[in-house]
C-alpha cells in the first residue's frame, strides 16, 4: 500500500485525514482506489481522464507529468503527495 498525502481542500472527503493506504500498481490504479473508498475524490482531481490543470501528484517528489503520468508505477513504499496548485499575488 502507498501512503497518500491528502490536500487540505480534499480532506473533507477523506473524514478529514491528513494520509491513506491505498493500494495500487499504477497512478491511474491509486486514484480509482482512492475514489473507491472515498466517493467525490476522483472528480476533484480528474476531468476527461486526466489530471486537472491545477493539480499536480508528485511520487517520491516526482512530477508524474514528467515521469509516465497516470501510468506511472508505484511501490509500496512510495509517497504520493496530491497537490493543488495555488494562486497567489
């Protein structure tokens, strides 16, 4: 199982927990397991079946956008990190 980091905005649909377990091979395999469990995640951070532009997921520290995207495999022991952008001025 990978240890998810859940953002603040998504921590309402996750009983307000900070990191999960999820299982999952691929990136693609952990967002649907996520939504699985917690119902209304998926549609926050995909549309069309990619990521939102305003949404990055990061493995390890990784940008998978530059690794194999949602693709991506993922281990156990690896750390994945949803992250929604932030506008600021």
């Amino acid at each position: 199982m990978a240890n998810i980091k859940i953002p603040t905005p998504l921590r309402n649909l996750t009983d307000n927990l900070t990191s999960v377990e999820i299982d999952g091979n691929k990136v693609f395999e952990i967002i649907d397991n996520l939504e699985s469990k917690f119902p209304g995640v998926k549609s926050k951070i995909m549309t069309d079946g990619e990521l939102k532009h305003f949404v990055n997921i990061y493995i390890n520290g990784e940008d998978i956008r530059y690794l194999n995207s949602l693709s991506t495999d993922v281990n156990k022991t690896d750390e994945i990190s949803i992250v929604p952008a932030v506008a600021g001025g």
